[in-house]
C-alpha cells in the first residue's frame, strides 16, 4: 500500500501515511518471534506506523477513534476482523469449533454423520501435524479428498484417509518481500526475495487448477493427493 500511495499522491501537498492498530501487544503477534522480527523490519522499511495494545471504539466517515480517546483522521480505513465458516453452518444445529467449522473424520465425513462430507473453511479436521487452518494449503487437499470419498462412499468403494503432516505459513510483506516460515512453532527459513518468489507462485499458480482446458490435466489435479510444501528455489517454477 505505501509504494502505491506515494505513486498514486505524488506531488499532493501532503504525504500518504498508513497506520496499522492491533488489539495484540505485537503486530503478527501469532507469527512467532523470528518472523515477527522480519515483520517489525518490513514495517519500518515500508514506514509504516504501529499502534498495539489498541481497540478501535468508533469508525465513521473521517477516521477512526480509539479506545484510549486518541483521534486517527484516515480518508480510508481497513478493518480485518478476522475468519469465521459460513454462518450457514450454524443452522445445521451441529456441533461447530469455535470457527463454526463442522468437525471431521479422517475421511472428511462430519461427526456423527456418515452421508455428509465437509471440507476446507467449513471443517475442522485433526492431522498428525496438528488441526486443520482456513488456508489453501489445507482446503486444497481436503477438497479433493472429500470429493473423492463422496463419491467413493456412494458407491461402496474403499475411502481414502487424508493426513497433512506439514505446516507452513508465507506472508506477504509488499514491497519489503515475504516470510516463510516452517512448522506450527513457525522457524523462519526464507524472507525477502526468495519468500516472496514463493509467494508468487503459491497465488499466481498453484491455487490455480490447469487452465489448458486439457480435460485429463484438470482430473489428474483433482487426484486426491497431499501437495507437498512449496519450494523457497529462486526460480519460479
């Protein structure tokens, strides 16, 4: 956004400032230290201004208002509350985790019910790497395979069980490049460059299925198989 600002502002009479507030008493306060580290660093070199330990009380037209009394006059403002399944869920009158997900079974079929099969944003499943996260990395999988065990089940075919026994998160950082970190403890292993290469590929590829239009490229993606983590190689393949 500051890249963009500047870009978009260049000549006005003032400069852009963005200014980030967070509830937590750090920014990417889930992210662990060393890549909290890369993010504090990211946030200085973009100058970017930081507000912890803050709740936002009131947002109107003209800015926002703290809930310590301070005043942040902003033209624009982003609020990210963060991630929730669809509330359509919760009239299933089922039980739901606390981000009203439908627990699993190895075999995606919901507690309880053996018919009915759920997956990405709308479940909550447990692999030997720990439970499942609203991400690509998991829904992914757990589309394919919970569309293949639906279909497997309909027609009393054997079912296939799906573990993910990796985690990794890569976070953007703008113009500063990203953060790739490994494991749920979250080691750093690339930044920069190097991360946000991998990002790259992750959002302009590999969320993507084949768009050939090859028919067999489309069913053999649709395969229900565990991706393995994405490379942190300087290409972008």
């Amino acid at each position: 956004m500051p890249p963009r600002l500047n870009k978009w502002l260049a000549g006005a009479q003032f400069k852009p400032q963005v200014i980030l507030a967070d509830a937590s008493n750090h920014i990417g306060s889930d992210m662990g230290e060393e890549a909290r580290a890369v993010i504090d660093q990211a946030l200085q070199q973009l100058g970017i201004k930081t507000i912890t330990n803050i709740n936002i009380q009131q947002v109107d037209a003209n800015g926002v208002t703290l809930d310590n009394g301070q005043r942040l006059d902003a033209a624009t403002v982003v609020w990210s509350a963060g991630m929730r399944a669809n509330p359509l869920i919760s009239q299933l009158g089922l039980e739901t985790d606390w981000l009203g997900g439908l627990p699993v079974n190895k075999y995606l079929q919901v507690n309880g019910l053996e018919n009915v099969f759920a997956a990405g944003d709308a479940a909550q499943a447990v692999f030997s790497d720990g439970e499942s996260v609203m991400s690509c990395q998991n829904s992914r999988p757990m589309g394919r395979f919970a569309g293949y065990n639906a279909i497997a089940h309909l027609l009393g075919q054997a079912m296939k069980p799906l573990d993910i026994n990796w985690y990794v998160t890569v976070l953007d950082l703008g113009a500063a490049g990203a953060v790739y970190t490994q494991g749920r403890d979250r080691k750093v292993i690339a930044t920069g460059e190097q991360a946000k290469r991998t990002k790259q590929t992750i959002n302009g590829q590999r969320i993507y299925p084949p768009l050939n239009e090859n028919a067999e490229d489309i069913l053999a993606a649709a395969e229900p198989s565990v991706d393995q983590p994405p490379a942190t190689s300087t290409s972008r393949g």
